[in-house]
C-alpha cells in the first residue's frame, strides 16, 4: 500500500515537473511579482496603511498571490489528469484509496514547497520577524489554493479555461484580503486569503501570531480538503469531463 503511494506520488510530481513552462513559473513568478507588486504600491501614502511600509505590504500581496497562483495551478492540473487518468487506473487494479491518498498528497506537499520558494523570495526582500509564523502564512495559502484549483479544475473542463479562472479569482481574493479598500462590510473575511494574509503580514512584520485568522486558515483548508476529496473521488468514478464540459 504505501508503495502504491509513494510510486504514484513520484510520477504525478515528476509528470508537472517535467514540463519546462511549469518550471519557468516556479522560478520567474515569486521574485517577479513580490518586487513588482512592491514597486506599484510606492505610490500609495504611508499614512492609509497603519504604520507599514507601502513597499513591504505590496511584498506581502505578491508573495501571497505568487503562493496563490502557482499552487492552484498544480491542483488545476492535478485534477484535469485526474479526470483523463484515474478511472483508467482504478479498472488497471490500483487500488481507489491509495489513488485518492496519493492525488491529495502530491496537491499538499507540492502546495508546501512552492509556499517554501515565495518564502525564501520573501525574505530577501523582508527579513521576517518570525521565520516560522511567516512560513506558516505562505504555507498556508499554498494548501488553501492548492486545493481551490482543484475545485476549479473540477467545474472548468480545460487547461486554458481554468488557468484564466484561477488568475482572476488570485488577484481578486489578494486585493480583498490585502485590506487596501474598505470594502464596508464583512464580505472580504469569507474570501479564502482574508486569514492566511493576516497570519502572514503580523509574522512578517510584528513576529506576533494572530490566532483567531490562525484558526479560521485552518478550518478553511480543512474544508476544502473535504471538498477535494469528493472532487477526485468524483473523477475516478466517473473519469473524463468537468461540469462544464
């Protein structure tokens, strides 16, 4: 069994890795838009951002959609190959729960080492004051999105649709989250970066856990983690498609 896993951990990892655009992004995507996002906030007046620097919390919303944007897009192709592959591998023999344990993994651990390249990105720019809480921030919106581009991957049928999808729902989660504008109600906390950006930014800046959006981060992974499991539970019983489709 946990050969099964670890063999089909190894191919769906090495199968994103082996394309060289995916590659390119995971290496071109942190340090460009920390730094651009950076650059456009240098504008904006120090004096709406409650003592931080303009700059430094335009590296905040560039690291969390560089950590947005690339993991949901791993989870996107994770359950696009999910719907061409695994019903074939489930008639092959290899068994449903090591299938799904395996999907899932590969999301999560994949979803955690690119957290890791926004962090190390990051810190070259802003040396945390909490390494570990900062960390966990970015960690943390790699799970939430790793999972959210599976459940866009699950309603849009193609690689271009869903990739255009997930752009659109990163920056505009990261503009809420961000509180740049008062929005004037309390729509921005249901958004899925709203927690994990405040974890960050107190780590990042004060070296303070603020655990109240700590808590709801989590409970927010685990959520969609369930939402996950039935959408590649879904693909190998019903194999090729997406709702759209």
């Amino acid at each position: 069994m946990t050969s099964n896993r670890t063999l089909g951990i190894r191919v769906f990892v090495r199968s994103f890795y082996r394309n060289p655009m995916n590659v390119v992004l995971l290496v071109v995507i942190p340090p460009l838009v920390i730094q651009g996002y950076g650059i456009a906030m240098e504008a904006v007046p120090a004096s709406l951002l409650d003592d931080r620097s303009p700059v430094q919390l335009g590296q905040v919303n560039g690291a969390m959609f560089a950590t947005a944007f690339l993991t949901g897009l791993f989870g996107l192709f994770q359950v696009i190959g999910a719907y061409d592959a695994d019903r074939r591998l489930v008639i092959a023999g290899f068994p449903k729960l090591d299938l799904l344990a395996t999907r899932l993994a590969t999301v999560i651990g994949v979803s955690a080492f690119i957290a890791t390249v926004s962090f190390v990105v990051f810190s070259q720019f802003n040396p945390p004051e909490s390494t570990l809480l900062t960390f966990g921030g970015l960690v943390l919106a790699g799970f939430t999105y790793g999972l959210i581009g599976v459940l866009i991957g699950s309603i849009l049928p193609g690689e271009l649709e869903g990739s255009l999808a997930l752009v659109f729902v990163a920056d505009s989660d990261t503009i809420f989250a961000s509180g740049l504008v008062d929005w004037g109600s309390i729509l921005p906390q249901f958004f899925p970066l709203y927690h994990s950006h405040h974890v960050l930014e107190a780590a990042a800046f004060d070296g303070t856990v603020e655990s109240d959006h700590l808590l709801m981060a989590v409970l927010y992974v685990l959520v969609l983690l369930v939402a996950a499991t039935v959408v590649f539970s879904r693909a190998m019983s019903e194999g090729s498609g997406g709702v759209l489709q």
